[in-house]
C-alpha cells in the first residue's frame, strides 16, 4: 500500500532536491516545521487545515527559487556585476572575427570554383551563412565562459576590470570609433586579397577560363608597390584611431597615400597598362573601340573622383576636429 505524500512533502522534497546532500536534512526539517507553524496559526483562526496549507505554499512561492536562496546559487545567465564585462568582450569580438570570416568565406567559395553563372550567388550564400554560424559560435562560447566565471565567483564575482575615471576616454569626432577603424582594416584586407587574386588565379570568368582585370604585366612590381601604399592606408587608419582625431598631418598624409595610387593609375590607363588588354577583346569581341575608350573614360573618372572624396572627407574631418 502506497502512503501518499501531502503537498508540503512534496513542497520540502523539491525544495531540497538541489541542495547538497550534507544540507538537505537540517534544510528539510527547518522548513518543514516553519510551514506547520504557518498551516497551525491560520487553521487556529479558523482556516480549513488544507486550504491553510495551500495558501502557506503558495506564499513561500516556488520550490527551487527558495533553495536557490538558501545556497547562494544565481538563477541567471550572466549576473550584474560581469554583464558589462560580457558585452565589452562580445562586441569587441564580433566586430573583429565576423569580416575575418566574410573575407574567408568568399575566398573559400572562389576557390571552391563551380558554374561561373552562379559564382556570385554562391559567394554571397556562402558569406552569409558562414559568418551567421561565425557569429553564434562566438556568442556561444563566450557567453558560457562568463557563465561558468560567474558561477566559479559566486556571490563574490566582481568585474574582470574595475572600472576607474581613467577609462573615459577622449570623446572622438564622428568617423572616428573602433568601428570605422576596423571597416578600415577590412577593406584594407579586402581590397588586397582581392588584388593579389586577381594576378594569381584571375576574377573574371571568360572563353573557359579565369582571366584577370588588372594586366599582367604589373605583376610582381605594380602589386607590391600597390600592396605597400594599401599598408600605410591601414597603419593611417590606426594613427588616427590611436590619437583620437584628424590633424592636419594625418590629412597630408593621407593626401600623398591617395595621390600615390591615383596618379599612376590614371597614367597607366592613358597608356593601357592598367585593364588587361585581352579582358575587353576577349570577353567582349562585339564592344567597339569607341565604347572601350568611353568604359576606359568612365574609369578614369572614377579614380578621380574617389580620391578626391578620400581627401576631401579627411580635411573636413580634421577641420570639425579643431
């Protein structure tokens, strides 16, 4: 014969069911008689024993939230204290490990090579959902390091860095926060990936093989000198970071960085050293040569004009700095 058990046996038996063993007898029996004691004094005024001992229960609320408490054991994720800590280190993370991962990623599926016809939806697939899982694996595991530290800490976690008044730093004129320096770096990284692809394997897919943009003959000297002006345009972007502003030398700088890529390009494409000179007879056999010098006018124009926004922008920028 089965004897069955009251509420507040089963309230006591779930309310002791986490704590350790050692404890759980002298916690049973402490709460045990504190809710007879409750359950007496209102069936002594004239309460219903079993409703007294629901509306006793019922006030001590759940089971587990009240052995929570007797064992100093949180019941969250990530407390107060390393919550800041926790979002400092994510975003830190998520800003430099999730373009890393787009870059690989499309490097990855270029490599992969497949139908030209659906290289790109296969490049633009494979980013997004590569960098998607990136971006949980990092949220994940870092999420559960600071759970597991918080637990570790106990009631006595502190922040992994107390925070002191010099911390604060400078305040930084718009264009100037972490963010826009790591854009910086990875269009740094980009734009030279994609240059050194570009003589290495070739970008454009035309008459059954990979052909490249940029011709030929600028390989190895061209490139390095490009890759070199590409290095100082990211150890820029990092000065200006680490000093907090523009000045006036950053934007000279900058002006001589950007009139060193222009310049010769616009030279190399009077001279048609800079396209491919097979790319546009090539892969375009019925594009007549009025049309192949407007294209060649069009791209001039636009290595103009980026270099004037890129020094134009950095003057404004040092300008609203002062």
């Amino acid at each position: 014969m089965t004897v069955q058990s009251t509420f507040t046996d089963r309230y006591v038996d779930a309310a002791t069911r986490s704590v350790p063993e050692k404890q759980r007898p002298d916690l049973a029996a402490e709460l045990r008689a504190s809710i007879e004691d409750q359950v007496d004094a209102r069936a002594a005024s004239g309460q219903a024993p079993a409703d007294a001992e629901r509306a006793v229960l019922s006030e001590l609320g759940d089971p587990e939230k009240l052995a929570a408490g007797y064992t100093d054991r949180p019941l969250y994720l990530i407390g107060p204290r390393l919550y800041l800590d926790w979002l400092r280190v994510l975003k830190l993370l998520l800003w430099i490990v999730l373009p890393l991962a787009a870059v690989g990623f499309a490097i990855g599926a270029v490599v992969a090579g497949g139908d030209p016809a659906k290289m790109i939806g296969a490049v633009i697939g494979s980013v997004i959902g590569g960098t998607l899982s990136v971006g949980i694996h990092v949220a994940f595991w870092v999420t559960l390091a600071f759970a597991i530290a918080d637990r570790a800490l106990g009631g006595k976690s502190t922040p992994f860095t107390a925070w002191t008044v010099d911390q604060l730093r400078e305040v930084r004129p718009a264009g100037q926060g972490l963010g826009d320096l790591v854009a910086s770096l990875v269009f740094v990284a980009i734009a030279a990936g994609a240059v050194i692809w570009d003589q290495v394997r070739g970008v454009v897919y035309l008459q059954d093989q990979w052909m490249p943009m940029l011709d030929p003959r600028l390989w190895p000297w061209g490139i390095a000198a490009l890759l070199v002006l590409l290095a100082a345009e990211a150890a820029l972007a990092i000065a200006v970071y680490v000093r907090g502003r523009w000045t006036w030398p950053f934007v000279v700088a900058n002006a001589v960085v950007a009139l060193a890529v222009a310049v010769p390009a616009l030279v190399l494409l009077i001279n048609g050293m800079l396209v491919n000179p097979a790319f546009f007879p090539g892969g375009f056999p019925a594009l007549s040569e009025q049309a192949a010098s407007i294209s060649a006018a069009a791209l001039g124009i636009v290595i103009v004009g980026v270099a004037a926004w890129d020094i134009i922008d950095a003057a404004l920028k040092a300008r609203r700095a002062r």
